[in-house]
C-alpha cells in the first residue's frame, strides 16, 4: 500500500465541515429511506404463539409453542415447519432447548414436564417425548442450566430438577404467590432469578439452595433477561410499561429505566453482545432499546400484527423473531436499513464512512431529527401524547405541592427510585 501524505492543516482544507455535513444528512435520510426491517412471517399455528426457544448450536432453528398445546420446530432458512408435536393439552407455558442442543423441555397447562428429541422420529416410530414428569402444579416457565443436567422449573414454587429424576432435587420458595418465570445465569451459571407476582423479583443460588435476595416494585414483573455478557446485569419487564435494567449488588435503584412502551412489557431478550435487548409488549409494537439508553432506537409494528407476547434476539445478532396473538411469528433485522447479503469491499468502505460521519454529526438538530423520526399506529401515537401530559401534570401537582410546603418535607425522588417499594435480604 503506497502511504497516501495527507495534510490536516484546516486552512487547506476551508470547507471540509460542510461537505461531510452534507454527506452526514443525506446518510442520514438514505439510512431511513432503506429502513425496511420486516422479514417474512412464519405461519402454520392455529392459536396465539405463547413462547419461543432459540437452538443452542444450530442458529437456523428456532421452536415455538402455541396457546393449543401444538410445538412446532422452524427452519429459518427455508422459512418453513420442519416438525409439528402435539405436547400438551392446553397451553404450551414454556419451552427450553438442552445446552447441547440434542434435545427440549416443555412444560404445560396439564401439570406435566416432557422431554423432546431435537430430531424428528425416524420412519415407523412414534412421536413420543423421552421423559414425562407428572407434577401437583401447573408450570408456568421453565430453563435449562448452561452448562449442567439441571432444569429448573416454576408455578407455586422454584423446582430445580435433574434430569434423571422424577422428583425435584430442590424446591425454593419466598412468599406465598405464583411465579411466572425463572432463568439461569448464562455467566455465573449457579445463580437464578423469578419473577412473582406479588411484584417481587427473587434471586437464587442453586449451591446454596436458598433465596439470596429480593427486589418488590410497583407493580408486577412478567419476566427478566440476563445480560448475556455481563454476569450481575439483568433487565425486567414491567406491568407499568417500563423495562428495569438492574445490577443484583446494588438492587436499592435500577441502573436504568427504560419508557417508551404504552402498554404492559410481556417478554424481553438479549441481544448476544449484550449492548441492546429487544422487548414485547401489549401495544402491539416490540422496541429495541440500547443498554445504557432511556428510550428505544427502534420500534416495529405492522397492521396485523397482535399483542406481541414473546420475543427471541438470534444468535448470529441479525435477526429478532417475535410470536404474537394472531398465530403468527414474525422475522425481522435487528438492524432496519442493513443491506443483506455478500457486500462488495466498496460498499463496506462506504458504510463504515458513512455511519462515522452519522455519529460525528448525531447532536446536529437537523440530522438527529431524521435520524429519530418513525411513524407509529395512531393508537400508539395517541397514548404517547396522552402519558406526556399525564407526566407533565403529575411532575407540576409536585413541584407546586414542594412550593407550598416547608422545606423538605416534600422530599425529591428520583424517577429510579420511584417504582421500588423494598429490597429484602
């Protein structure tokens, strides 16, 4: 490569600013013009998709259970069923894949954890599940060790089972409510957490066998995500329309709070670089929020599209499938204006230029403008306005109450403190 002498002495270069100024604006508006995130849609159950499980090994799989009892397995690929199961009578609650990716877990309305080959039945021979435990509860979720023969389920309680037991090695229990979820650390693979639904969300240690700590907020928690990559890191998904990232040492405040939904948070999911998670709510829409960001950088929704009631991020970090009311599973690029395929060198070089100018110039009010713009369903639209002024007047009614009272007895709380009622140990 011939060393290219390049002189950044600014009089020589007098419009330099304003020519990538330009080019900066027309990056941004081109970034909108090509933002076409809508993949296909998967389609073949006959009841609302209930819940999703992502392949461990095989990034083209992914499972799905319906509200009917059916779990079908998809290839993403050839985008279509490859197996269908009728496993349980009512719905499927939860669904895991084994670490080794060999085969899953499904649990159900019907009181019942089945095992599943991963591998379609050969010729003649049933379709039948490799284990089946008969529980005294319904299960409500269910998830697999990362790295052990361990799985653990929840409804009354927290199971922790082996799997060639029948009966769990473990119960853990704190309160005396229903549990809707339970998920393993993917990093320090011996913690857990629950959430309840008395608006508690409980920590665990499997070596301990004992709760370690809980968080009670507001309102209730429908589920929570693990930072896949950093291990104390998790988000909750929230009934008052916000996620909670939360850092389990320090749970007396949330690092983050996450608003932009208008309606109650049903699932979230990681992203595997751990910098962004994508969640799914009662408003039909599904938004991706960066880690360390209040508000999402993207929202996605069609006309058809339902209630989104889960939400899986692949692992190649490309793609988001999310599973909603209307029997449908719908793939989308995590990225909305990325160009799919072989890219020539060329316009590699013209992509990378491009998005370095577009950080260079993100505060701009022109570009940042272009840049956050998106039409949303005017339901969505309507009750955003709404909760802008429903904030305003709440933050006013203070102010004014602060005003008129002696000092410092209308104490300032800050909008992370708000929504914990208490941190028990």
């Amino acid at each position: 490569l011939v060393a290219v002498p390049r002189n950044y002495d600014p009089a020589l270069h007098p419009f330099e600013v304003p020519r990538e100024y330009v080019r900066a604006l027309n990056a941004a508006k081109l970034e909108r013009v090509f933002a076409k995130p809508f993949l296909s849609s998967l389609d073949g159950h006959r009841d609302g998709v209930n819940c999703m499980a992502k392949h461990p090994k095989s990034l083209s799989t992914v499972l799905s259970g319906a509200c009917d009892g059916e779990v079908k397995i998809w290839n993403l690929t050839k985008r279509q069923c490859i197996r269908t199961i009728q496993a349980h009578e009512g719905f499927v609650r939860g669904m895991c894949a084994r670490f080794c990716g060999t085969s899953f877990f499904t649990v159900g309305d019907d009181k019942t954890v089945k095992q599943w080959k991963m591998e379609s039945p050969e010729y003649g021979e049933e379709e039948e599940p490799i284990h089946t435990i008969l529980g005294k509860t319904v299960y409500t979720g269910i998830d697999h060790h990362w790295k052990d023969a361990v799985f653990a389920t929840c409804g009354q309680q927290v199971d922790i089972w082996d799997e060639q037991r029948t009966s769990p090695m473990c119960s853990l229990t704190w309160g005396f409510d229903s549990i809707s979820s339970v998920k393993f650390n993917p990093i320090e693979t011996y913690l857990l957490g629950s959430c309840a639904s008395d608006r508690n969300i409980v920590l665990y240690d499997m070596r301990k066998s004992t709760p370690l700590k809980k968080v009670i907020l507001n309102m209730r928690t429908n589920t929570l995500c693990w930072n896949p990559m950093e291990a104390y890191v998790f988000t909750a998904a929230n009934e008052d329309y916000n996620l909670y990232t939360f850092d389990m040492r320090y749970l007396e405040s949330p690092m983050r709070v996450h608003m932009d939904h208008v309606s109650a948070v049903l699932d979230v999911d990681y992203s595997p670089t751990g910098k962004e998670f994508v969640s799914a709510s009662f408003d039909k829409s599904i938004r991706i929020f960066p880690v360390d960001k209040g508000h999402s950088r993207e929202v996605y929704h069609t006309k058809r599209m339902q209630h989104v009631i889960t939400v899986k991020w692949t692992s190649d970090n490309k793609y988001i499938l999310c599973g909603s009311d209307e029997m449908n599973i719908r793939l989308w690029k995590a990225n909305a204006s990325e160009k799919l395929g072989v890219l020539a060198p060329r316009e590699k070089a013209a992509m990378n230029y491009n998005q370095k100018l577009k950080e260079k110039f993100q505060y701009h009010p022109k570009i940042r403008r272009i840049a956050q713009h998106r039409h949303l369903p005017k339901s969505i639209f309507c009750q955003i306005k709404e909760q802008r002024i429903m904030r305003e007047a709440r933050r006013r009614k203070e102010l004014n109450r602060r005003k008129h009272s002696k000092p410092g007895s209308v104490p300032v709380v800050s909008e992370r403190r708000k929504h914990i009622v208490a941190v028990v140990k």
